[in-house]
C-alpha cells in the first residue's frame, strides 16, 4: 500500500478493525498483535521490515480502541479481542499462522493459543507471558480510575506514560528523553471510549489468577521473550511461565526494559526468525541473551 492509501478494514461483531499486510503473497503468515495503546504503524518501525526481508507474510492491525480501527462503548476483554483477531484472520482466508504479540497484544496471542489451538502454528509472547505483578497491577488501576474520570490530559500524557519504561540509566540521558519525544511528543492524548475500555481489559487479566493453570495446556510452539529490565513483565516471572508450558523457548534480552521491542528491534527479530526457523521450533532454551 502507498502511504498515503486508507487501511483496508473489516466490520466484525461489534467494531471494525483496520489492518495491513506486507510482505510476499506466498509467504508464511505471521500476524503481530499489539499491546495497550500500541498503534500497529509501529510494527512498520520495528519487526515488519525483517520478517518481509527474510521471506514472511506479515499482518498487523489495530486493535479496538485504537484508531482507526473502531472503539466500542467500553469496557473490553481481552476474550473479545482475541474472537477479533480471529475474525481479522478468517476474513484474510487465513488458517494456522504465526502470531507475535507485545505486552497487552501478548496476552492476545496468549489466550488465542489456549482456545483457538487450531489457528496458532506457533506463538511468541513479547514482554508479557508472566504471573501479573503487584506494580501492574497498581499501575493499571490508576490508569483505569483516571480514564474513568476522563480528564482532559496534557499534550505530553501519553509521551511521558511510555518514557517511563525506559531503563532509568537512558531517563538520565537527555540525548535519548529529547529522541523519543521528538518522535511521539506530539501525538494527541489517547481518548475514551478506547482508552478506558483497553485498561479495563488489561486491568482483568492482570487480576486474573485462573489464567496461568492455562499455560499447561497450550501445545503451539512458543517463544517467551522477555527484557531485563522489564518491570510490568520480569525475566524471573517470564521464566517461570515459560517453564509451566510445554516445550516453551525462553530468552531474555539483556539490556532492554519494555520497550525492548522498540529499542532493541534487531535482537528482537532475530530471536523471532530463529524461533520460527523449522529446525528450531519447539526446542526450550533457558539462559538469557545477550543484546548485540
């Protein structure tokens, strides 16, 4: 598509999701999912142009809540956003596929891989496969009692809400703070009805304390990747996690808090397409990796 073109969309149930798909016809399908407040032309700067490179079908899209895809009246589940991904894939005419989540969108992919084992050939679970913590678990609550509340929120709220999950040692480089914020300071705050209704999703899985007898019974091959300093999913949690479903991959990569999948991209994609490489699928590795 040319950048100027409108994303394709698909009325499902309820909302509509606008989508993209990049990559050979022919390619193996590999379908990103992303976390909270994620929008998908992000995947363009990050783990797209490398899964095209080396020969995949890569298709992301937005999920409700995030324009332009549609924000129904909230609150959302994540149940819901998974029967949307699947509606994404079955309007593509597309079966079993890869699918790579990040954070929220890992939770996706997640349960998509639990109940809908047919449709999942392999999942990867970017910063997010974990026992929920108490600190996501206060954080989401604020952040869902200030959506309630529905302010109106200064220009740099969103900016400054994912700066902080930088490393602190890259907080106290002005050089990286004056970076990011000339490349997201200027988007507009994320408004309701999404923003309230991706929180309340996020805020019930992390209380979710039924979901993790789950992991057992997920039989797709799967990557938990996870960032040495992630605070909302710690390499110990992960690890854990990875341990309780069968034959899981674990890598964590060293260097990198949550935006790891931003800020250390190549890492990222490389162990990806070293997961999905035949010859690798399915085997556990468990110590942690080094960033290049």
């Amino acid at each position: 598509m040319s950048d100027d073109a409108p994303m394709p969309d698909v009325t499902l149930p309820g909302v509509t999701i606008a989508y993209d798909v990049f990559g050979p016809s022919t390619g193996e399908p590999v379908v990103f999912v992303c976390g909270l407040s994620q929008p998908a032309v992000a995947w363009q700067l990050t783990l797209v142009p490398a899964l095209t490179e080396a020969g995949y079908r890569a298709v992301t899209f937005d999920n409700r809540g995030v324009a332009p895809s549609s924000s129904p009246a909230a609150p959302y589940t994540i149940d819901e956003m998974v029967e949307d991904t699947i509606g994404l894939l079955d309007h593509l005419g597309l079966g079993a596929v890869r699918v790579a989540g990040y954070s929220m969108g890992g939770w996706i992919a997640e349960t998509m891989a639990w109940r809908h084992p047919e449709r999942v050939r392999a999942g990867v679970f970017i910063g997010s496969c974990n026992v929920g913590t108490s600190w996501e678990k206060a954080l989401t609550t604020v952040e869902r009692d200030l959506a309630r509340l529905d302010p109106e929120l200064p220009a740099w709220f969103n900016a400054v809400e994912t700066l902080r999950y930088l490393p602190n040692h890259d907080l106290q480089q002005d050089s990286i703070v004056d970076e990011w914020m000339a490349l997201i300071g200027g988007l507009e705050p994320w408004p309701n009805p999404g923003r309230l209704g991706q929180y309340e999703a996020a805020l019930a899985w992390s209380l979710d304390v039924d979901r993790i007898r789950r992991w057992p019974e997920i039989t797709a091959p799967c990557l938990v990747l996870s960032f040495e300093h992630d605070v909302d999913s710690p390499p110990a949690r992960a690890r854990e996690a990875a341990a309780a479903i069968p034959g899981a991959r674990f890598v964590e990569v060293a260097g990198a808090s949550h935006l790891g999948v931003f800020t250390h991209a190549d890492k990222v994609a490389t162990e990806i397409l070293g997961f999905f490489a035949p010859t690798t699928e399915g085997h556990r590795t468990d110590g942690p990796c080094s960033a290049p």
